[in-house]
C-alpha cells in the first residue's frame, strides 16, 4: 500500500508543515495556497537559472571530477 492511502502511518511532519502554512496566512487556507504556488514558482525559477549556468560539458558528463 502507498503512503497515501495511510497517511497516518508515515508522519513526516507533513500535517504540522500544513498547519504553519495556513497559521502564516492568518488561518486562511486559500491564502496559504497562494503563497505556496508563489514559493514554487521562484523555486522553479532559481533551478532554471541555476540550469543555464552549469557548464554543458559537465551536464553531458565530460567533465571529469577530481577523485583524490
């Protein structure tokens, strides 16, 4: 069975995660979605700049790391 399906079983810390969001937003649940969706999308916009700067070389696994 997945973690889904029994979420009691697994607790992460998930359920207190979601309970400081919502708290942060004044107890407003739809708000605490904004500001997560917000979040994301900044993350997701750092990993694509961070993206661009990584080498090519190194991306297509030329580049050769240093072992010791």
């Amino acid at each position: 069975m997945s973690s889904v399906s029994q979420p009691n079983q697994q607790d992460d810390g998930l359920e207190a995660a979601v309970n400081e969001a919502i708290a942060a937003c004044g107890g407003d649940p739809l708000a605490s979605v904004r500001a997560l969706i917000v979040a994301n999308n900044f993350l997701e916009n750092e990993v694509a700049e961070l993206k661009k700067a990584v080498s090519h070389a190194y991306t297509r696994g030329r580049f050769r790391t240093y072992t010791g």
